[in-house]
C-alpha cells in the first residue's frame, strides 16, 4: 500500500475509537514515561478492564484510527496536538522509541522524528496535569 494511502494512526487515542490498540503502559512517577510494547495488542474491554479502578488512560498509551475532521485537534490538514507537542514540550529521549505504529503514525508523518523524541511523555487525560500539559492538550488551566 502507497504511504499516502495508509489509515494513520492517532497515538494518544480515547476508548470507543476505531481499531483502538494498546500502544503502551504507562510507567509511574514524578516523570511518568511510556513503556512502549513489542508488538500490537488489541485494546479489548477485558484488557482496559485491567486498569480499574483507575481509567484505562491511567494506565495505558491507546493508539486508534485517526478521526482527522471529528478530532477537537485536527485542523483540516493536520493534528495540531502534534504541533504543539513539538512547539512546547522538551524532548525525552535521543533515540526514537520502540513503536508499533510509526508507519501509520500521524505525528511521525507530520512532525517526523521531533515528534518520537516527545513522545513518551505524552499522557492522554489531562485533569491532574500541569498547566504546560493543559495548555499542550489544548485545554484552557
């Protein structure tokens, strides 16, 4: 399939999204970080189950088919989530993680490696964040 034809992929994706998989787990602490998986794993009910009594995005990274035009974060064109991803958060790490979805990845396509290199601190819920993190999601502190 040509690179342009491919369904990308959102990387910090919410239960109910299509094709939704688990991208990884979330490791605690003052810093928490994703631990990216070896290989996809379907975001079944029985596995976000796991995470109670905290909700699934406590603690796990989902990745899903990106709904580009029913996204808050897509503007026609691109995620400006990615964007701002890139624009305000410090990169993480040197090399690029470990990732299943690179390939089909909307921020990777649209931002490349900047992108990778911010990733594993990404995480998607947002009510106990810092206000750089709000602000990062697009959500007014």
């Amino acid at each position: 399939m040509a690179e342009a034809e491919r369904t990308l992929r959102c990387p910090s994706a919410q239960p109910g999204m299509a094709d939704l998989e688990v991208l990884g787990v979330l490791q605690p602490g003052d810093q928490p970080r994703v631990a990216y998986l070896d290989a996809p794993m379907p975001a079944t009910p029985e596995i976000l189950k796991l995470a109670e009594p905290v909700a699934p995005m406590e603690v796990f990274r989902l990745s899903a088919r990106c709904e580009e035009k029913r996204c808050m974060h897509f503007d026609g064109k691109d995620c400006q989530l990615a964007a701002r991803i890139v624009a305000m958060l410090p990169e993480v790490t040197d090399d690029l993680p470990r990732c299943t979805i690179r390939a089909e990845c909307r921020w990777f396509r649209q931002e490349g490696r900047a992108a990778c290199r911010r990733c594993p601190q990404v995480l998607t819920l947002t009510g106990d964040s810092d206000e750089l993190r709000k602000m990062v999601a697009g959500v007014t502190p």
